[in-house]
C-alpha cells in the first residue's frame, strides 16, 4: 500500500443501515419498487421480478435507495453488492445493507473491493453463522478497506471501469460461443438421429435382452459397509461413465433378492427418480454390483440395438422429452416401470447404428472439448479481474490496464489471437477496397485463416478440422473474435439469417497500424493470399480451401495423388455437406488451386476428421 493510503472501516466513510422486511400479501401497492436480496448481481440488478410494495409515510427516507447509494446483502447472498443508479429511489428488504457515502464516488472503489474479496475467498471470513450466513451490521462495521485520496479513487476507478467492460464483453462473448456451439452441435447430433424409411419403431421393452427386466434397484440400501459391494445411486450419475471411485458400499446380504438388477457392466443406468431421464454407462468393473430404487439398468438386445449408439438416443430429445412426459410428483419426481417400459424408440439397423454412433460419439467429444476450453477460458478472465484488483488495492494500477488483453490459451510462442485478429483486419481493408465486404463472412474468414498458415508459412495456432465448410477451427477464430471485441478492434455479429458480418469498432485503425509491423516477406505473402481469395464467391473460397486441404493431407499420407485422388479426398472422403457441391465444381477448383502459386507442399498440419482431432488447449 503506498503512500498516503489509509484503512478505514467502511462505515468511517458514510453510513449504513438495514432496509426492511414486508409481507408481500399484505403490502402490495403501486407507490415505488421493492429490492429483495435476489434482485442483487455483481454491479447490476436484475430488475424483472421486483414486486412493488407500499411503505407507511415516516418509513419512505429510511428504507429508500436512492441513486448511488450501495447495496450490500446480508443476507441470502452475503456480500454481494451493487449501486443502485436508477434516478427513480427504490424501497429495500431487511435483507440488504444501503451505505451512503459522505463522498458518493468511494461508492464504487468500495464496491470494487468487496468483489476482490469475494474472488479471492477472503469475504466469507467476515460472515456469521453456521448454516446460513450473514454479513450483519456488526460485521459490516468492522469492515476494513484500503482508501486512497479521493483524486487516486477516481483514476483507479476509471481504469477499473474500462477494464471490467471488456472483461465483461469477453466473458459474455464465451458463454454465447458456447452456446452457439452447443446448438450447432445439438442440431448435429438430432440431424444424424433423424428417422429413414428403413428405421423400425418399437417399445424400449422390445428391444432390451431377455434377461433385462427393466426394473427398479435396492429399496433400502442401509448403511455403508466396509468392504461390501458397490451400488450405484442417482447421485453418482454425474459422467457419460460411473466412476467406481466413490461409490456407496452396502451389505451383499441386502442385494440378494434384487438379483434383477446385478450389473453386469456395460449397461446404460437410467435416472428414475428425481432428475429423471439423466444417463451414465456402468463400467465393466462394476461386475455384479447393484443400484438403488432411483435407477433402471438398460441391456439391450445386441441383435437390435448397439450399445453406442443406443447411449446417445436414450439422451437425444426424443426419448428425453417422452421421459419428461411421463414424471410425475411435486417433492419427488419419478416415472412409473410401466410407463417407461412404452417409450418408443425409432431405431436404423444395427449396421448403420455402428457408423452413427461413431459420428454421434464425435459430437459428443467435440461438445466435451468445446465445454472445457471456453470453461477455461472463463476461468482465466476471473484470475486477470482478481490480479487487476489486486494491483488496484496495492496502489500498482498504471493507466496501461485501460486496454485489458484478454487471455485465451496460447498455441504459439506469439499471440495467436494478435495475429489472427492483424490477418483478419488487412483480409476486412482489401475486400472494402475492392467493395467485396459483403462477401467477408465466416466461411471466406476460415479460408483466409487456413491458406495465410498453411499457404503464406504464417502459424496462427490453428488446428483445423474437416468441417461441412471446409478446413475450420472455429474454437480458434471465435477466441480471436472475442479478444478482439474486447479490445475494441471488431465485432463479428451473426445477422438474422444466420450469416456474420464483420464490424470494425473504435480502435481498429490501432490494429490496422500493429499489423504493418509485420516482417514486410511475411505481410506481403500473407496479402497475395488474401488478394487471392477476395473476387471469390463463399462457394469458391470454400472448395478452393478444401481441395487445397485435401491435397495436402495425401502429400503428407507420402502419395503422389491423381486428380481424381485429390476431388474424392476433398468431397466424398471431406464431410457429408460437401456431396450437395457437384463433383465438377471441385475439379474446376483443382484447376484454380494448380493455377495459383499456392500447389500444396505437403508441409501444412494435417487435417483431420473431428474425432480424430486433438485441439491444443
């Protein structure tokens, strides 16, 4: 802490009191709004479910907030804390603190440490009691925080606020990506699920083993015994395999007659109590171990159905809103045997269910991929907030942190983000130089990203895959999106017909002027590429790309490949999407990319399918 700082409690600063509990049957009115605990986020309030309540006379300055007061909870989600900046005032609960500051702007700085503290773990240690916690008044007075003068608060704040507006666009811009790539994948996988003529409906009773009775585990399973022999409860239903780690041990002598339900590994373990409908696979080291009354072992008939794929269609849609259907219960939701027995299953032959399940088990591991990478992605932005705040409240904030670079997992000994947001920036100037902007999508975006590595000898740290539009690393060009975004370089929006536009923000020009930096060998190649690909249509962009693609990974397989070789590797090998393109469309291709001073060298990364693919994180 330097110079001139002081640790003050909070209410040496100003003034806090509690708001006040009312009976929202008895109070109800249309006099102002009434803030609960729950409307309460991090810096904001979530104003859609506020009631509104009447106050007696004398009651309205006391329990009002009014703009640029802060509201801390007491209760319910201690700690946590916002300024109201409504200009209208609003009535408060009980359960929440208004501190009202001699000097309004130390409002914010308290705010800012009091997240500090709830990131970094130490707010707790100032809570009461054992079950539900609280942030009283007691503890709120002796809540020490570090002030500055008042001139430092408004320029550490003011670097703070800038900051946590981009930390705030990158955290949001994760979560949608996810999102969107949940979708797209969700949309995969009921696409590859979707019913032929030659798909046979039964009853999930039809086409389960003989010895498969589909019946409810262990009623009482007892204590845990030492030694005994593991079962399997709903609560243990947490990953597409059950990890025997864990598990509750029970008497063997209580599994006896329960001899329906012995394990025999590899079965699907359905959920029928409480969160019906969820699914795990039971291990083949779970041999003779039990469930409880909560879970249906499934064994299907291997004649009928493949385990596999069976897996990702009792999860898929279809079945699971059947399911849902048929719970029932307020305090425990169940579904009857009987009811669960006539689910119906649509369902290919067994043949086809082999190479679907390989495809859905691709998606499933991509989705897995996806949902760990932008985790931790998250995860990073929470640890940069935590060191800024750090820097903050230590007095080793410099004016540099106004433009916060947002982590994301490094792939090259440069930022990859920097470099592929400088390629995409000169790529956006040469099409609106030659008023080709519109064309500048995600596909044409992809392409460009592909052949400046691959093509120009530029790394990006990309690891394409072969996707329905091509070589594709989306996870890749989405964080350098983002990045971006929070950098105030550009925005990349889906429109609503599904197509992206590119969109330059305040400091573009900035990035305009950091890619000029670029070695001149390298920027010059990097431009030829993208001189290349701009008087393309999308369908052009894409075909060259992949056959480009295609005829690299027979060159690094060490063949010598024929034309014919080249197409049948970039369509009918590449992805199912490609066979809706005519084949003489990827010749006419072949001849562009031979015509072109970009003949693949065999010395690009591989390209492989999904499944295969291991995304460097």
């Amino acid at each position: 802490m330097r110079e001139g700082w002081e640790i003050r409690s909070l209410v040496e600063m100003g003034h806090a009191s509690l708001g006040k509990m009312l009976d929202k049957n008895k109070n109800r009115g249309v006099l102002k709004r009434y803030l609960r605990n729950l409307n309460v986020r991090w810096f904001n309030f979530d104003k859609s479910d506020m009631l509104e309540m009447r106050f007696e006379e004398g009651e309205r300055e006391r329990y009002t907030a009014r703009k640029g007061d802060l509201l801390v909870c007491e209760g319910g989600y201690p700690g946590r804390a916002a300024i109201w900046s409504d200009e209208e005032p609003v009535y408060f609960q009980k359960a929440i603190h208004r501190v009202r500051f001699n000097e309004p702007e130390r409002a914010k700085w308290v705010l800012y440490y009091l997240h500090l503290c709830d990131i970094d773990g130490s707010l707790p240690s100032h809570f009461t009691g054992s079950g539900i916690q609280h942030f009283t008044g007691e503890a709120l007075k002796r809540f020490r925080v570090p002030f500055p003068p008042l001139a430092e608060q408004r320029r550490v704040v003011a670097i703070l606020d800038e900051a946590f507006a981009g930390l705030a666009i990158a955290t949001a811009n994760a979560e949608r990506n996810l999102e969107n790539a949940r979708e797209l994948n969700q949309s995969l996988a009921s696409s590859i699920l979707t019913p032929h003529a030659d798909w046979v409906t039964s009853t999930l009773a039809q086409i389960v083993a003989a010895d498969c009775t589909l019946s409810y585990g262990i009623v009482q399973p007892g204590e845990d015994f030492p030694g005994g022999l593991p079962i399997v409860r709903p609560v243990d239903l947490t990953r597409p395999v059950v990890d025997r780690n864990g598990l509750k041990l029970i008497d063997p002598a209580l599994a006896k007659s329960y001899d329906r339900t012995r394990l025999k590994g590899g079965e699907l373990l359905l959920c029928v109590r409480g969160s019906t409908g969820t699914i795990s696979i039971a291990p083949h080291e779970l041999l003779g171990a039990n469930v409880t009354r909560g879970i249906v072992p499934i064994r299907f008939d291997e004649r009928l159905v493949d385990t596999q794929f069976g897996y990702h269609l009792m999860k898929a849609p279809g079945i699971q809103n059947q399911i849902r259907e048929k719970t029932y219960g307020t305090a425990l939701m169940q579904i009857n045997i009987a009811d669960l027995r006539k689910v119906r299953v649509s369902l290919p032959p067994v043949w086809k269910q082999r190479e679907l399940g390989q495809r859905l088990e691709a998606v499933a591991n991509d989705t897995a991929t996806l949902d760990t990478a932008y985790a931790s992605r998250i995860s990073e932005i929470q640890a940069l907030k935590q060191s800024i705040l750090h820097k903050a409240f230590s007095g080793g904030l410099s004016a540099k942190a106004t433009t916060p670079v947002v982590p994301f997992p490094s792939r090259t000994s440069t930022d990859p983000n920097l470099d592929t947001a400088m390629v995409l920036a000169l790529a956006y100037q040469r099409h609106k130089f030659h008023r080709r902007e519109r064309t500048f999508a995600h596909t044409k975006q992809q392409k460009i990203l592909h052949l400046v590595e691959a093509g120009a000898d530029h790394p990006l740290g990309r690891q394409a895959i072969r996707d329905a539009a091509g070589p594709n690393d989306f996870l890749h060009m989405r964080a350098a999106e983002g990045w971006a975004e929070a950098n105030q370089y550009f925005r990349v929006s889906r429109l609503e017909a599904g197509n992206y536009q590119f969109q330059p923000m305040a400091k573009f020009e900035k990035l305009l002027n950091l890619a000029s930096s670029i070695e001149p060998t390298i920027r010059k190649k990097i431009e030829q590429v993208i001189d290349l690909v701009v008087p393309m249509s999308t369908r052009q962009a894409e075909v060259f790309a992949t056959i480009y693609a295609a005829w690299n990974n027979l060159l690094l397989e060490g063949k010598t490949p024929t034309d014919e070789e080249i197409v049948r590797a970039a369509r009918e090998d590449w992805h199912i999407k490609k066979l809706e393109i005519p084949r003489p469309v990827f010749f006419e291709g072949l001849q562009q990319v031979r015509q072109s001073a970009y003949n693949p060298k065999g010395t690009g990364r591989y390209v492989p399918p999904p499944a295969q693919a291991q995304l460097p994180l």
